[in-house]
C-alpha cells in the first residue's frame, strides 16, 4: 500500500501516526508540505534513515521545488508528477490528510 503524507511534521503529527501503520515494503510519498520532513539535515531525519530501512521513500519533486527545499534525506527519491502517477497506479493508496 502506498502511503502519501501531506503535512509538515513540525506542524502536525500526521507522519508518525502514519508511520505505525506502516508493513515492510510500503513505499511512502511526501506531498505538498509533508515534504518537509525529507528535507536534509532537520530533527526528523533519522526517522526517515530509519523508515528506508524497510520501506521506500519519495518526494514529490515540485512540493519540494516550490518550498525551496534543496537537499533531501540521502536515499529518498526524488519523483515528479509521472512518477507520482505510476506510485499510484502500482499500489492501493492510503493518503494521510
């Protein structure tokens, strides 16, 4: 199931409920503000080096674009709107709101 998150952690916490929920393999999307969270080097980095562990990690490239954010978490992938679409044709989807 792949999992979307669209709010900023430093606001809301709509990742970490997210995250509990979470099996081995699910991929996790940051949209809008939720990429925020993959932003590199900020307080919730070691919990998304600890989510790649068993689970892929993307972001959505003009979220991240947009919100200036540069560089990313090492090991999340970057995707834009082609690769959000083909994420959600590839899995059931579950968006955290």
């Amino acid at each position: 199931m792949l999992y979307t998150i669209n709010k900023s952690p430093f606001e809301t916490s709509t990742m970490q409920t997210a995250l509990r929920f979470l099996q081995p393999g699910d991929p996790v999307l940051f949209i809008e503000d939720g990429v925020y969270a993959v932003q590199g080097d900020n307080r919730f980095s070691s919990d998304i080096a600890e989510l790649m562990r068993n689970n892929p990690v993307y972001a959505l490239s003009p979220d991240l674009e947009a919100r200036g954010i540069g560089g990313v978490t090492d090991g999340v992938t970057c995707v834009g709107y082609d690769g959000f679409v083909e994420l959600v044709e590839e899995h059931r989807t579950n968006t955290w709101l």
